[in-house]
C-alpha cells in the first residue's frame, strides 16, 4: 500500500532523512516547520535589485 502524501510533524519535518526517503520513494508530503529554521544561509547578504 502506498499512501497518497504523508502528513508529519515539525520532529519529522527538520529531519532531512526522512523527507529524503519519502522523496526518493514518491511519496508527497507535508509536514510542519519550527520557526527558528532558515531557508537561506546565515551569511547571506540582502540586495536590491537595480
């Protein structure tokens, strides 16, 4: 059986394996994010554009 997308919690949601696993298999997912998290690096510089 295979289910149609997989819901998870923030404790599932940071751990990169995880979401790899189901990625690799096809599964869709969703699942929660910390507020703390950061989707650019933290020496990232903001710029404007021209």
């Amino acid at each position: 059986m295979m289910p149609p997308v997989v819901v998870a919690d923030a404790g599932y949601g940071q751990n990169a394996d995880f979401r790899d696993g189901l990625s690799e298999r096809g599964i869709g997912y969703v699942v929660a994010a910390r507020s703390d998290g950061t989707v650019h690096p933290h020496d990232a510089r903001p710029t404007a554009p021209a």
